[in-house]
C-alpha cells in the first residue's frame, strides 16, 4: 500500500522541479533583466545528461544530478560571456537580447536532436527511447515496512515511495538555503546583491559587475539541468 496519496506525492515532485526552475530563471532575470527563453533547452540538457548515465551507461541515474548542474550551468555562463554581454556592451535594446535568448535555444534543441538520432542510431539496444526519456521505471524504492515493524504496524506490507519523493524537495530545500545564505552570509553574496541592486555604484566601490552576473547565468543554468535531471523520473 502506498504511504502518501499519489496526488500529494505528484504534487511535491512537480512543484519541487517547478520551484528550481522558476529560481534560476528569477536570478537571471533579477540581474540581467534579460527574460531567458532558453531556460528550457537548459533542462532539456538535464534530461539526456540523465538519459546518457541512466541508460546508455547503466549507471545509478540519480549520479547524473552534479554532472547536470556543472553541464546545464557551464552552457548557461557560456551564452552569458559570449553572446549576451558582448551584445549588452554594444548597446543592445532588452528585446534584442531577449531574441538572442530564443535563437540559442533553437541551436541549443538542434544539437539535442542531433545527440537523439546519433543514440538511436548507434545504441538502439540500449536507449529504447531516446526522444521520449522516461525513467520512472527504474526509479529506486525506498520502503517503510522496517519501520512499521518498529512502530508495530508489522501487518502492513509494501510501504514504499519512489526515491524523488524524497531527493526532489530535499533538493530545493538545500538550494534554496544554499542560495540564501550566500546571498546574506557572505562577501561575494552582498556584492552580488550590489550588483543588482545599483550596477553603476557597485562598480564605483569595486565590485566585479560582470563576475556576479556570470555567476548568476552559472547558478541559474546549473539548476535548470538539476531540474531537468529529475524530470524522467516523473513525466512523462
């Protein structure tokens, strides 16, 4: 018998990915006032990150979750440096860079579809799927009946839930208190909060404008493929 409702457990797992992608896509936004509609193709890098360990590899795919965020953030810094900034610093309107955000993630969906047909192609046997990354099949049980026993509810039997019923919210938990208290606690924090705040002043007291906000493209593509990594755990 299950331990949590299905409807609360989808909605925990879906508002937990939910939450770490609207935080990532917030921080950039805060900084660089650029809405990100590449935010997405971000995710979808989590996703085949997950594909590529989980089934191609045979490996536990919940190991794909760091390589996701350095992958998915490294992308994310990449457009940053070498597309938005150059484009700000030549005086590009906002609508401008919001359009260089949609044409990234056409490029960004291209090459995926490329990596698709090359799996499918080469590894037909191993990734069943590779358009359609499903992997709520293997998601590993974590189950109660030990602790019924303990409680002396022995009689109750099959007291499982799937492993993101759990990793998902534990997840965003310590993001979201990661995030804050380098945003509170510490020197860099304060200075990136400058940054937001009045660049041009930040930049009179010696803050590194342009280093705060590549580290918040970094953060915020980092948790969009951490989102994503979880995402064939439950969607479908």
């Amino acid at each position: 018998m299950p331990l949590v409702e299905p409807l609360v457990r989808d909605v925990v797992v879906y508002s937990s990915i939910l939450v770490m992608l609207s935080t990532g896509l917030t921080l950039t936004y805060m900084t660089t006032k650029v809405p990100n509609f590449s935010h997405g193709g971000f995710a979808t890098i989590g996703v085949y990150v997950t594909l590529t360990i989980g089934m191609l590899f045979r490996l536990n795919p919940y190991l794909s979750a760091p390589f996701s965020f350095i992958i998915s953030g490294l992308i994310a810094l990449s457009m940053y440096l070498g597309i938005l900034n150059p484009l700000s610093r030549r005086g590009a309107s906002y609508l401008q860079l919001m359009i260089a955000t949609i044409a990234f993630e056409f490029l960004i969906f291209s090459i995926i579809n490329i990596y698709a047909d090359y799996l499918t192609e080469n590894f037909g046997r191993l990734v069943e799927q590779a358009r359609t990354v499903f992997l709520r099949k293997i998601d590993y049980k974590i189950d109660f009946s030990p602790l019924a026993s303990a409680l002396g509810l022995g009689e109750l039997r099959g007291l499982d839930e799937p492993a993101m019923f759990f990793i998902a919210p534990i997840t965003v938990v310590t993001s979201i208190v990661a995030l804050h208290t380098l945003l509170t606690r510490t020197k860099f924090g304060r200075g990136m909060r400058a940054a937001i705040e009045n660049p041009p002043l930040a930049e009179v007291v010696g803050i590194n404008v342009r280093l705060a906000y590549a580290f918040s493209w970094f953060i915020s593509g980092g948790l969009a493929g951490l989102a994503g990594s979880y995402m064939p755990f439950w969607f479908l």
